[in-house]
C-alpha cells in the first residue's frame, strides 16, 4: 500500500460520509487540529504537511490480512436519529470503499465503524 492509497481511501470514505442526509461534519482527529493551528502560525510550513480537511474525522487502515479497516467520526444533526444516521453511514462507506477498489482492480473486504462524537 502507498501514501496515495491511503490517502485516496480517506477522500472516498470523507465523501460517502458526508453524503449521507443526517451528517453535518466529520469530527477531526486531535493532529488534524494541532496541524491546523500550526499552519495559521507558520503559513505555508505545515500547509503542506497536513493531510486533505475532507478527510479529518476518518482513519484507515490495511490489515495483515490485506482487508481495509476504516473509523469515522461523525457529528450529527440532532433532528435526526443517531443510530440510523450511522448505519447509513457505515454501509454508505463500506460500499463505496468496496466499489473505489474493486475498480481499481484491489479488491479487499472493507470494514467500518462509526463513532457518533456528538449531534448538534
């Protein structure tokens, strides 16, 4: 697995996630954070350090085995309910996760698990 792999695995499963109705962001992982803030103060140093914004909130990763293993971190739209948002999320990036690779002739099973971090 690349860099570009991985990279291109966190842009499609952010996508899906944030297509589904119900999702208003995907939570940022603490070194999204601390990289954001130190772009604001070093302009241009970490900006080119920093993983995609569209993929903060989402970590993957290639098992031993050769399977994708993906987190998402969602915060979502307390008129909705909790719990079929992050189904729906769940198969929405199990699904395209399965499609993206498979077009790209990897195919390999794609597990996921969505963490509800807070509704607004």
């Amino acid at each position: 697995m690349t860099g570009s792999d991985r990279e291109n695995m966190h842009r499609v499963a952010a996508r899906a996630a944030l297509d589904v109705p119900g999702m208003v962001a995907l939570q940022p992982a603490l070194a999204d954070r601390l990289a954001r803030a130190a772009s604001r103060v070093y302009q241009g140093v970490a900006a080119g350090t920093t993983r995609h914004h569209e993929a903060a909130g989402v970590r993957c990763e290639l098992t031993p085995a050769g399977a994708w293993h993906l987190e998402v971190r969602c915060i979502l739209d307390g008129n909705h309910r909790a719990v079929d948002v992050a189904r729906r999320v769940r198969e929405s990036v199990r699904t395209t996760g399965t499609s993206y690779l498979a077009q790209h002739g990897r195919a390999a099973p794609v597990t996921v698990l969505v963490t509800v971090t807070r509704t607004v």
